[in-house]
C-alpha cells in the first residue's frame, strides 16, 4: 500500500476556494479503482492547515489518480491558494 499525506497552508482569503477544488475531488477520488482511503483534516490548532491522508492500493492506482480532471484543477489553482509550499510525504506499507 502507498500512503501520501499533504499538508496544505492556504491563505484565509482563499479558503473557500480551496475548498470548492478539493471536495469535489476527494469524492471523485473516493471512486477510484484502488482507493483505499481518502480524507481531508483540518488542524484545530492552525486556522486553514489542511492535511491531506491517501492510501492506494499500488503506484499504478496512483498514476490513474494523477489523470483525474479534479485533480489537475486543484494543481493548476493551487498557487494561488497556498501561504507556503504544501509539505508532501509519500511512503510504503508492507502488508
């Protein structure tokens, strides 16, 4: 299993926005053949920090979610969103 976490530091201006982008897709992605799991947190402690949890069964589900319209949407506005750079961790879990 593949498990990638994003952390998201998005301007308060921009929240709302934000949030129009990723919803839809976290739907859309919860769909996808090899999705296991797909949330999206919110820090309680900083105001507009987004975590992103995925798991996937293999990379080849992976590479099929990095086709996904929603997905690209996300990427191609989240300049505009975010404070700072997104922190990203990709990793393996044997079973």
């Amino acid at each position: 299993m593949k498990i990638i976490q994003a952390t998201f530091y998005i301007k308060n201006e921009k929240r709302e926005d934000f949030l129009k982008d990723v919803l839809p897709l976290i739907q859309s992605a919860r769909l996808e053949e090899g999705c296991l799991k797909y949330h999206l947190y919110e820090s309680i402690e900083e105001k507009n920090q987004f975590v992103m949890v995925e798991n996937w069964e293999n990379q080849e589900a992976i590479n099929r979610h990095n086709e996904n319209p929603l997905l690209k949407q996300l990427f191609a506005n989240l300049k505009e969103y975010v404070e700072k750079p997104t922190d990203l961790t990709i990793s393996n879990k044997e079973d």
